[in-house]
C-alpha cells in the first residue's frame, strides 16, 4: 500500500497580535512617534500602552512555497515567525500549521551553558522532539558538523561565541521538518563554517515543504525563497513573486 504523504499548509486568517507595554505613558510618546515608520502601531486599550505588532496577518502557504519576510525593523516578521511556531496565541484571528515545524528563530535557545557540548545536543534534540535513540543515531553527524572535536566534553559556558554559534547550528539543523521556520541568522561562525552552513541550510530547505525566512538582505532572499511578503508596522502586503522584490521593498 502506498502511504500518503501527511498534509503540510500554513494558514493564518486575520491574525492580530498585541503586545502590552507597561509603565509607558502613551500620551507622552505620541508626539515622537507621529513620522515613525519602524516597529509596530502604538495605542492604549484600557489604559495599557499596547504593541499591535500583527494586524489582520493573512497568509496561505502549501508545499513548495519558499516565503521571504521582509520589512523595517519591527515590522512584524520575527512575531509572525514565533506565532507560527506557536509560540504565541492569537488576539485575534487563527493560525492553522499542518507539518512538522522546526523553528531555527533563536540559537540560544535550548542550550544549558553549565552542560557540556554533547549535553547539549541531546537537550536541544529532545526539546525538537527527537527520541534519544534518534539523537544517538545522529551524534556522530552533529558532532562532526561542529568541527569542536574535544571541546565538545566541555561546558558551553566555556565557548567563544562563534563556538556557540556552531554548536547551536548544529543541533538545530539536524531536524527532519515540513516547515523550515527562519529568523536571519545564517551570518553565524567564521567564513569555513558559513560555507558548511550554507550547503546544510540548502538540504535542509530542500527536504522542507515550506519555507519562512525573515530578512534583511535580498542576495539572501533570493537565493533561498521563490515568494516574498513585505510586512509594515504589522500589515501584510499580499505575497508576491520573489522576483518582484525590488518592487515590492519601493512600494
Ligand atoms: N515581547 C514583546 N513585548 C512588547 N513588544 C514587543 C515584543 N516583541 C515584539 N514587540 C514589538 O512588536 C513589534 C514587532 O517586532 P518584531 O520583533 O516582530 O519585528 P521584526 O520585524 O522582526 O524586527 P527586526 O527586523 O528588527 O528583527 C515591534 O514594535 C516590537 O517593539
């Protein structure tokens, strides 16, 4: 019998998300704020300074998509990512991921510096969800990929940053995952290691279904995305061609 392959989409539907800012006064910032056009829109809702950093999001993505996000900084892309890595709970509207989702927003996370290298892996792959005895099976490749050798055995608190960086990468990416979740940090190590981490990031976004990549640089977006979608203080553009990019960032 022939297994059908699980369905992978992405759907958000007039997805809205808040945030509270405390002890801000905002009558004090709306004179400042009148010619912004970086972060989200600002307003009160009783008596509470809030964030509306997504507002009425609507997105439908399907296997093959490869979807770049960009925009100002603070424009919406990172919450739009950690919403769909369900990380946050709408305020309004619905998120709907179908696929196993693996979400390389933040290398830091997961990582334990008091443990050692190996300790980390191991934490990282069960917070992936990764069964021990699929970690084992993969110990050699990751540890390989991190070119730390013996460093490995010792605390991460003891690592450079670039040392870190690789470790994190590592782990992050040995995932097997339908919706690739990216937050632009490929820019990680010395230039050996972005050459390895390129190549790994290509297979990784080839066996994915679907794609997010939140970034600045274009030559990036390009070369990993076919689709883009423009975000601005928390409203969406409708998704494009890549090819439409310098259009879509002179609108
Ligand atoms: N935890 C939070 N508490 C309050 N406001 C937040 C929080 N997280 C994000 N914001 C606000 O939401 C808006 C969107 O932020 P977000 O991090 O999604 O932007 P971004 O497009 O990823 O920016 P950048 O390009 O700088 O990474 C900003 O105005 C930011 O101040």
């Amino acid at each position: 019998m022939i297994k059908k392959a699980p369905p992978v989409s992405i759907s958000c539907r007039d997805l809205t998300l808040r945030f509270p800012v405390y002890g801000v006064d905002a009558k004090s910032l709306k004179k400042s704020l009148a010619a912004v056009t970086v972060g989200g829109r600002l307003g009160t809702h009783a008596h509470v300074t809030e964030v509306t950093a997504l507002n009425h999001v609507n997105l439908e993505l399907k296997p093959g998509d490869r979807l770049g996000l960009v925009g100002h900084n603070g424009s919406g892309k990172t919450t739009l990512l950690r919403a769909l890595s369900g990380a946050y709970e709408p305020d309004e509207g619905a998120i709907e991921v179908q696929g196993r989702i693996a979400a390389l927003l933040d290398l830091s996370l997961g990582i334990d510096p008091s443990a050692t290298g190996l300790d980390n892996i191991r934490l990282r792959g069960r917070i992936a969800g990764l069964s021990s005895r699929e970690i084992e099976a993969r110990m050699d490749e990751i540890a390989s990929f991190t070119g730390l050798g013996p460093f490995l055995a010792m605390p991460v608190k003891t690592y450079s940053a670039g040392m870190q960086a690789r470790l994190a990468f590592a782990a992050a990416t040995a995932v097997e995952a339908d919706v690739l979740l990216m937050d632009e940090w490929i820019a990680v190590g010395d230039s050996d290691f972005q050459k390895l981490a390129h190549k790994r990031l290509l297979k990784l976004v080839e066996r994915a279904g679907i794609l997010v990549l939140a970034s600045h640089d274009t030559d990036l977006l390009r070369l990993y995305c076919n689709k883009v979608m423009r975000l601005e203080g928390g409203v969406a553009s409708a998704v494009t061609d890549i090819r439409k990019l310098d259009e879509l960032m002179a609108a």
